[in-house]
C-alpha cells in the first residue's frame, strides 16, 4: 500500500521537476527570475524544496511555458453539483397491490 507524501517530500519533488525543466530548456536560474518577474531566491528555494509561495510556483511555471501544469491542480469543473442536486427528479416510489409477481 502506497503512503501518502509529506510536504516536505512534495516540495522537493516539485523542485526537481522545475529544475529538470529548467535545465532541459538551458536557462539559468537568474533567467528564470527575470522572466517570471520574482526574485532569485524565490527561484533557489522552490528548485530545492526549501518552500515557496503559491505565486512565485504560478509564476515560475508560466516563465517556463508550462502554465497546463496548472489545470492539472484546479480542474475545470464540466457539471457544478449544485445544478445537479437542483436538476433532480423527485424519487419515485413501487406502487402497492399492482404488482405482476406472485
């Protein structure tokens, strides 16, 4: 059975996977600030799993030109649940006494 990550090993993970796509596309990471408009350091702590804020991920992430990364975190929702309980037909019953079963 597979356990569930900590944050920590979620930070770090997120980290490498920036940093491998960094590297991949070679730009340094003082590029990468630049173009996301934060600072260097905001760059170093999130590719080494020191903690960042969700904007400067956000940021960094679209610098990178992997903005669909995103969708994958906050889903579009095809049917909102409300509609559905409002759409709902009411339960109907079995009538009593009409049944072909013996």
């Amino acid at each position: 059975m597979e356990t569930e990550k900590t944050l920590l090993e979620w930070e770090k993970e997120i980290g490498q996977q920036v940093r491998d796509l960094r590297l991949r596309q070679n730009l340094g990471q003082i590029e990468v600030a630049k173009r996301a408009g934060i600072a260097l350091n905001a760059v170093k702590n999130l590719e080494t799993g020191k903690g960042s804020t969700l904007t400067s991920l956000i940021q960094i992430v679209r610098a990178l030109g992997k903005a669909n990364w995103l969708n994958a975190l906050a889903p579009e929702i095809s049917v909102s649940p409300m509609r559905l309980l409002k759409a709902k037909l009411p339960r109907r019953r079995a009538s009593k006494g009409n049944s072909d079963f013996v």
